[in-house]
C-alpha cells in the first residue's frame, strides 16, 4: 500500500533524500544481496531477544531494497533477473524474520506469542505466493492492506518500542485479512478471466 500510493514518484523522493545514489557504480544486485545480509544480520539479533539492535539491521536491508531498483534504473541496469533476485530475497527476509521471533518466544517459554509468529509467517508466504501464481494469468495483482512494507513497518515498530507482542498481533491479523483479500481477488479475477476466454481454465499445480 505505502509503495503503491508512492508509486512513480519514490524514486525521485529516495534521489532527494540520498543523493550519492545517482553517483553510486555498485551493482544493484549487490545492494540486493547486502540488504538481505543486513536482513539476516537483524534475525539473529530478533532469535536471541536482541530487538533494538535487531531493528537498526533490519532498517538497513530496508533502505538497501528500497534503493537497489532506484540504483538499477539511475546505471540503466534494469533486469528481469534483477527483479527476480529482489523478490527472492524479500521471501527470504520475510520468512528469516518471522522464523527467528518464532524460534526467540518458543525458547523463552512463551509458545502463545510463537504461535503467533508463526501465523504471521504462514499468511506472509500466502500473499507474496498468490500474487505470483495469479501474475501466471494476469498483468498485474495489487492490493491488501498490510503489504510488505506496512509489514516490515510494523515489525520495526514492535522491537523499536518493545512491543513485539503487540507488533505480531497486529501483523498476524494484518496479513491474514491480506491474504484472504488476495484470494478473494483472485478469484474473482480469474473467474471473470475464465468466462472471457473458457479454454484459459485449469488446474495444474505447479509447486
């Protein structure tokens, strides 16, 4: 939701706001994958109760995958494997994340706010997975209201003010209705596609 309602305009915003990245001659897969060492970096602080610490880790792979497109389009080094690393990684993040608050809360001795993580997790790979699969038949497929962003966003928020029970409430409802909202999407997109073009339908799985 935050990127889409920034939409054309995030790269000239992050250009005015970082300067040096129009100067910038690193790959901007590098940047994607430093972001995602920061990210990791952050979730072994999260694993072991490190939150504060944890946090400024993640805000860092933050701004790498916020700037690594910026720097792809400044060098003219657009790719589709380069948008294919970004969202990997991001999976990966994501996933890295929400496993190492899990794994911190089951070792404390606190299983409720494990189960939690757990079901922000599940419903996290929910809505990047439906998107992917209805992007098979669709030109596009947006919407939700927590997308990655608004999730990170709110992960930050919880280990910054040493909320994170309440972040991963919030989260678990947040990317659970997302999910669903997804779903519901897609279902009614596809069946509109299906009655447009009858021959288009299937059920073919493709793991």
């Amino acid at each position: 939701m935050i990127k889409s309602r920034l939409g054309d305009s995030l790269d000239a915003t992050l250009l005015r706001l970082f300067p040096f990245l129009s100067r910038l001659r690193i790959h901007p897969n590098l940047f994607s994958i430093a972001g995602l060492g920061a990210s990791l970096a952050g979730a072994g602080c999260f694993a072991v109760g490190e939150f504060r610490p944890g946090a400024v880790a993640v805000a860092l792979g933050g701004f790498f995958d916020l700037t690594d497109g910026v720097l792809a389009r400044q060098q003219g080094r657009s790719s589709h494997f380069g948008a294919f690393l970004d969202s990997t990684l991001d999976r990966v993040t994501d996933i890295a994340l929400l496993f190492a608050l899990a794994m911190y809360y089951a070792q404390a001795g606190q299983p409720h706010w494990a189960w939690l993580a757990g079901l922000a997790l599940v419903s996290s790979v929910v809505i990047s997975y439906s998107r992917a699969r209805a992007l098979l038949l669709l030109p596009d497929f947006e919407g939700g209201a927590f997308e990655r962003a608004e999730r990170i966003a709110v992960i930050l928020f919880g280990a910054v003010l040493d909320l994170m029970p309440l972040a991963l409430g919030v989260l678990a409802l947040g990317a659970t209705i997302t999910a669903a909202q997804r779903i519901a999407q897609a279902w009614r997109r596809l069946n509109e596609l299906e009655t447009q073009n009858p021959s288009q339908g299937g059920n073919a799985d493709g793991g």
